[in-house]
C-alpha cells in the first residue's frame, strides 16, 4: 500500500511469514496478512509510539494493535473496517467501518509531497508569492 501524502507505505506479506521480534517498533508495525474469502484480514502489531493515530493528532502507545479487513463489495468499493486495540489508551477495543470507493478519475498517479520551499501551490497555500 503506498499513500500520497508523505509517500508512506505498507508492505503486507501474506505468505505465512512468521513476525518480526516483539522488540523491534517499525514505523507503520509489523503487518501480516491473509484471505477469508473475499475479504483480506490484515493484524498489525509491534507499532511504535511516535506518530499520531489520526490526523486530529491523536496519540497511542507502543501496545496498540489492529486488525483490518478489507472486503470486496464491487467492481468500485471496498468494505474497510478496522479493529483497534491499545491497553495504554483505551478502556476496550473499539471498531470503525466505512466504504472505500474507487476515484472516478481515468488516470491515477502519486503526486509528489513537497513543502512549500518549491512547492508550486505555494500561492495558494499562502496567498502570495514568497519570492515577490
């Protein structure tokens, strides 16, 4: 899986792979995969603490774990549901679900993340050009 903005990735091995150390934290977990029909059940666990949850800047523990499943409603959507588990933070696991659907758009393409020295919507971000 790659994201846009700050090009962040995932890579998911479904191939029965066992875990990496409990010890090691890397930055978006140790994700393992596999299939129960048409849905793809991904469980993260060996998370770090360093980033945020959200981009409301909610903060978890190095404990959190999560289980994602991925379904195959159509030809443009995708079921998302996701599972969250954090003893440091909250009370019980908790669970959110909503669909995922497919860009109307006919191309697609990862567009570069750039702040704003030589960003070209710097303008727009700022209401002026910095250079003027």
């Amino acid at each position: 899986m790659v994201w846009e903005w700050t090009h962040a990735y995932r890579v998911i091995p479904l191939d029965g792979r066992p875990r990496i150390a409990p010890n090691v934290k890397p930055s978006m977990g140790d994700a393992r995969g596999h299939w129960e029909g048409n849905t793809l059940v991904v469980e993260t666990t060996n998370l770090n603490d360093w980033d945020w949850f959200d981009a409301a800047g909610s903060f978890h523990s190095n404990a959190m774990s999560a289980v994602e499943r991925y379904t195959i409603v159509d030809a443009n959507t995708l079921g998302y549901q996701v599972t969250i588990q954090d003893p440091k933070v909250f009370t019980r696991p908790w669970t959110a679900a909503f669909p995922v659907r497919r860009t109307p758009r006919q191309e697609e393409e990862i567009w570069e993340h750039a702040c704003v020295e030589g960003e070209r919507g710097v303008v727009g971000i700022l209401g002026k050009d910095p250079r003027k």
